[in-house]
C-alpha cells in the first residue's frame, strides 16, 4: 500500500530533533515536491502531535507561524521555548543555527 503524502510528511517530520525547526519549504522540497502548502495542509490535519513534532516547523522566514494544537501560537512558542528554542516577536532567533536542513 502507497503512504499517503501525510504519512510521508508525518515521517520525516520526526527526524527533527528538540531544539531544531524547519519549514514547509525543507520539508516539501526533501519530499521532491514543490507542495508548500499541502506540507502545510499536513501539519494542520496532524493527529499525531507530539509525538509527530508540527510545532516544529515554521515559515521559510523564521516567523513562527500559526498552530492549530493546544494553545494556538501562543502554544506552540511555549513548546518550541521548552526545547530550548528562542522566540522573540514570534520570530525564531538565531533561525540559521536552529533550521533543521535534512
């Protein structure tokens, strides 16, 4: 049975570790896609959170981005923060060092 694009998503976005972020665009492109927004698709549909990581992924930018888990944005900076992420203005700092490239 073919994974769906999800599951594929889901997979590799478990690769990334505490203290780490990445975006749609890494992961998309990882994929051999240029399906920005399906990634993006994936990580609001994802039923698998924590353990499958979304709060780790933010725009290509650094921004953080929105969240649809517990907590909305203000969550999600609170999660990526206890990794040991820093946040400031809901931008990642440091955003070269933390990006997570595959």
């Amino acid at each position: 049975m073919q994974k769906s694009f999800n599951q594929k998503v889901y997979n590799l976005l478990k690769k990334v570790p505490k203290g780490k972020v990445t975006t749609y665009k890494i992961l998309a492109e990882k994929l051999g896609t240029k399906a920005y927004r399906a990634v993006g698709n994936a990580m609001a549909a994802n039923p698998f959170a924590p353990v499958v990581p979304c709060h780790r992924v933010v725009n290509s930018g650094g921004n953080v981005g929105n969240y649809s888990g517990k907590g909305g944005k203000k969550g999600k900076i609170r999660m990526l923060e206890k990794e040991g992420v820093k946040v400031k203005d809901n931008k990642i700092e440091g955003f070269e060092k933390v990006a997570h490239k595959f």
